[in-house]
C-alpha cells in the first residue's frame, strides 16, 4: 500500500495546494486496485509468452489495456 505521505506528495505534483488525509488514503486504495488489475494482466501475458517472469514490457502492454500510458 502506498504512504499517505507519498500520495499526497503526488497529489501536491498535479498542482493541489492543501490535501487531506482521507483524499490521499482513497486515491492510495484506487492505486493499489488498478495496480492489482495491471500486474493480474501482466502475469497472465508472461504466462502467455512461456515466462514466469514478469518483464517491464507485460506491465506496459497491460497498462495500455487499462488506457493508462
């Protein structure tokens, strides 16, 4: 699970002035989710691909399934 400390820190990167715990707690929860979406997908294309391993490319192809660059 990612900090409230790094979230926010994010948060504050997309240009936010004030952010309060329970923002950067519920964006951290929607993170780890889409993350368990992407990394599911990427182990599946790594299974595909004859791979126990997954590579920086099954990430990026799964990510781009999910319309996250």
């Amino acid at each position: 699970m990612l900090t409230k400390t790094t979230v926010k820190r994010l948060i504050e990167k997309s240009g936010a002035k004030h952010v309060s715990g329970d923002a950067a707690e519920e964006l951290s929860k929607i993170l780890e989710k889409k993350a368990l979406e992407i990394s599911k997908k990427a182990a599946a294309l790594a299974k595909y691909s004859g791979r126990r391993t997954v590579m920086k490319k099954d990430i990026k192809m799964a990510a781009k399934e999910f319309s996250y660059p």
